[in-house]
C-alpha cells in the first residue's frame, strides 16, 4: 500500500507541475505583471464518512453532517497570479474532524443500525496542498487590473497530502474513566491479520484532492477577504477506522499484547447489542461502508495581502478613466 501510495503521489506531483508549468507559460505574457499574495485562513472543518450523521443512509454528503462535531481549522498560504483570471496557491492548514454515531437521531429508518452501532472518533488534520484558482468573471471587467472594490467569484482545485491519527473514547472497565486512545495500532477491523488477507495496515498519511468554490472581495489593490467552500476528496475508507465489517474478538489476543488485545476488543465493537444472534452486530456483520471513501471539508474566511507586483502594474495609481464595476 505504500509503494502505490507514494507512486500515486509522484505521478500527481509530476502531472500537476506539467500542468501549471504549461499555463503560466502560455498565460502569464498576457498579464499586466505577476503578483504574489501571502495571508491566513481560519474556518470550520467538518467530517462527512462513516460515523454520525442523519435520517436515511449514510452518505459523504453535507446531508449527513452534523453541526456539533464541527472543529475549528487555521492556516496559511503563498499564492502567485500571473493574470488577474489565473492563480496558484501553495496552502497549509491545522484542523480536525470527528464523528459519534449517539448523535444520530433514530426515527426508525436505516440510521437506527448506525446509532446502535455506537462508535465515535476524533482526529488532528494536517494538510498541505497546491491549486490553480480560476476566475471567470474577469472576462467580463471592464478594466480588470483597477480591483478596489471589485467582487470576483472563483473555482479552485488541486492536489495535496494530509495527516491523520483517529483515536477513540475508551472507558477504562476499572477506574470507569474514559479517556481517547489511538486506533490505529488497535487493529479494530484486523487490518494487517493473516486472517484479512485483504485488509491492509492504512496509512495515517494520505492523498486528497481539494475542489472548492469561493468569491474574494479587494478592499484595495493590497487587501482582500475571501469567503470559501473547499471539498477534499480522499482516498482512504479509515479516516475515522471505521471500513468493513466486525472482527473475530478472539484474533486480537493473537497479535496484541494482553493489554491491547483488552482495548482493541473493547474499541472495535461499542454496541449494546453486540452476542445478540441476529443483532447484526456480531463478527463478519457490517461495521462500515467500504464503497464510500471518507472526506472532510472547509468553509472559512482567507485574508490576504499583496506582496508585489510586477512590471506594468505602476500604472494603476495614475490618471484612471471610469469603469464599470461586475
């Protein structure tokens, strides 16, 4: 898994500079001069997999996720634009996401299996990740290079790596205290286990590919605020361990410590309805979704300042004639 995961990485890497290689090659002689733009980001992230959600089947879709597991996320970024249409942003960002199917409302329908279910999870996120940002409107300005005051709508996409380790609660059967453990090295659904020869060890870095929207306000030709909607597509089912189905118990003796084994077999299998024949909580029932991979998402503010400009901007603060504002 780790040989096609960095080689899936490589190709992305060499295709997505191709790709902005040849643009700014063909795009930037068009530009008035290139500029670069520094600032900061901070906003919700929400978690859309497994864990949690609403009435119906579980989805990766905003329709299951729930408000009270939002974490907040901070960052950073460099971007340049060689044309007012046409940008490239290099991003950093620290957040986390979490899930807890108690939260699920049960109204009778397919989420009363995923409430009885009774996993939770919570998880750090540290991504970072290039896009090309596009701009539409530009095409339709009037005098597009004079932006105070201007209004502009925008696309992004890109590619980037992200860090995750999902832990969950665990309640100590002795002290009764309940404390976050990491699940990984529990091995809840035997990734790893001769007995899953399919299921694979995860690892806990990761591609995504983040897909967004957002509109950017200039308050001058230095300063702008921008409000977006950044979707990351990953591809990992385990963001929240969370994947197949139930495990034999019994395995984890086998291959942890009696310590861990003790954790594991508390940790992979929460429900109350858990030795009930028929339950459908029992090893080899459906724990997960394995058809749908996890994602997570942002929607926050990015403030940004003008650190330069190119050759030809000078211009703009002589003699201007009106426009028209889009």
């Amino acid at each position: 898994m780790e040989k096609s995961l960095h080689g899936l990485v490589c190709k992305c890497a060499l295709l997505l500079t191709f790709t902005l290689a040849l643009s700014y090659s063909s795009f930037s002689q068009l530009s008035a001069g290139t500029y670069v733009e520094a600032g900061v980001t901070v906003g919700p992230m929400g978690f859309l997999g497994d864990l949690g959600g609403h009435v119906g089947k579980g989805t990766t879709f905003l329709k299951d996720y729930n408000m009270n597991t939002t974490k907040l996320s901070v960052g950073a970024f460099v971007a340049v634009y060689p044309a007012e249409w046409l940008g490239f942003r290099f991003a950093f960002n620290y957040g986390g996401v979490s899930g807890n199917d108690a939260l699920i409302t049960a109204k009778g329908g397919d989420e009363v299996s995923r409430k009885d279910r009774n996993l939770d999870f919570r998880s750090k996120i540290a991504e970072a990740f290039v896009a090309t940002e596009i701009y539409p409107t530009v095409f339709f300005e009037n005098e597009p290079t004079d932006v105070q005051g201007r209004l502009r709508p925008y696309g992004l996409i890109g590619i980037g790596v992200f860090h995750f380790n999902p832990q969950g609660s665990y309640t100590d059967p002795a002290s009764h205290q309940t404390t976050w453990v990491d699940l990984r090295p529990l091995h809840t659904e035997g990734e790893g286990f001769a007995e899953y020869p399919d299921r694979k060890e995860y690892s806990l870095t990761q591609i995504n590919i983040p897909m967004g929207i957002g509109v950017k306000y200039f308050f001058n030709e230095n300063v702008n605020l921008s409000f977006e909607i950044v979707h990351r597509k990953t591809f990992t089912d385990y963001l929240d361990d969370v994947s197949t189905t139930f495990v034999d118990p019994s395995l984890f003796s086998k291959y942890l410590s009696p310590a861990q084994a003790a954790i594991a077999t508390a940790m992979a299998n929460k429900s109350p309805l858990q030795g009930v024949s028929g339950s459908g909580y029992n090893p080899g029932n459906k724990r997960g979704d394995p058809t749908q991979n996890d994602a997570y998402f942002t929607a926050g503010f990015k403030l940004a300042i003008r650190l330069g400009a190119g050759n030809g901007r000078e211009w703009r603060n002589s003699t201007r004639c009106p426009i028209l504002r889009f």
